[in-house]
C-alpha cells in the first residue's frame, strides 16, 4: 500500500506528519494505522511531557526528535569558542517546563543578552551574585545527526 501525503486535522502540521514516505514494507492497512499513530503520538506526548529534575537526562522537542546523548559541561569560554564557529542550538532547561528551544537565528542575541550575564562557571554558583537571582549551567550535547552543536542551559533559582 502507497501513501503519499498525510494530513492529521486534529494534529498541528509538522514535518514528520506532512508527507509519510513511500513505504514498501508495509502491507496492510492495519500496519499503515500502527505507523501513523505511531508518529501522531510520539509527537503529542513530547508536547506534555516536562522537565521534572535536573542534571537533565533526556532532550527532547515536541516534534518527538530526543536525544541522550549529554556531552561535558561547558564554562563560558567553552561556550564563547563554539559561538565563533557559528550558530549555536540553545536550550533552556527549567524544572516544570518543557524544553525551550532558541531559534539559531537568534543564538548570538540570545547568548549576548540572556546567557552571558547568567552563566556560572564553577559547579557551585551563588545565586545573589547573578542579576534576577538565577543562574544556568551549560552542556554539550551531541546531536543523532551532524549538525550544530546544542547547549543546554539549565536554569536554578
């Protein structure tokens, strides 16, 4: 069974639900059912899901890409340096939110006015010393492809 195009009315369009690729392998309607639901759900149960503690042991989006892959972690000059190789993929870890993800265009912007003025560098911070009484930790992660590198940001106040 061929399917070109899918569109689910009730689900906001993304780019895992516009168009479902020719498949060969699957051979009944039930199969193509299972994989589409498959898809429809994954992305809606990353749209609930939320941060529930830090250090964080998951990324996710709410399009269902995730990734557990979490790398070292980050001092300001470590940020700094991969910022002047290019964009980089913030993310904002808060604890009872779900991930925020930056848009690239805005990463310099954001590093500048957000993340620099907040960043603690030692694995202890005081949290009076940084303006609004929060901080961020950085840390790597590593893409499932390659691509530009992702910060996590997680906030503690």
């Amino acid at each position: 069974m061929y399917l070109r195009s899918f569109t689910a009315p009730s689900v906001p369009q993304q780019s895992s639900l516009d168009q479902l690729l020719i498949r060969d392998d699957v051979t009944s309607t039930d199969e193509l059912t299972a994989l589409i639901w498959a898809r429809i759900t994954r992305s809606m149960y990353a749209k609930l899901r939320i941060i529930a503690r830090l250090p964080l042991t998951e990324l996710w989006r709410d399009d269902g890409f995730s990734t557990a892959e979490r790398g070292r972690s980050l001092h300001r000059e470590e940020v700094r340096q991969l910022l002047s190789t290019g964009p980089v993929q913030f993310v904002l870890a808060d604890v009872g939110e779900p991930p925020q993800w930056i848009p690239l265009g805005q990463s310099f912007h954001f590093w500048k006015d957000e993340v620099k003025p907040h960043l603690a560098d030692d694995s202890r911070a005081r949290l009076d010393e940084f303006v609004g009484g929060y901080c961020y930790f950085a840390s790597q992660w590593e893409p499932r492809r390659t691509g530009v590198p992702i910060v996590v940001l997680e906030k503690h106040h």
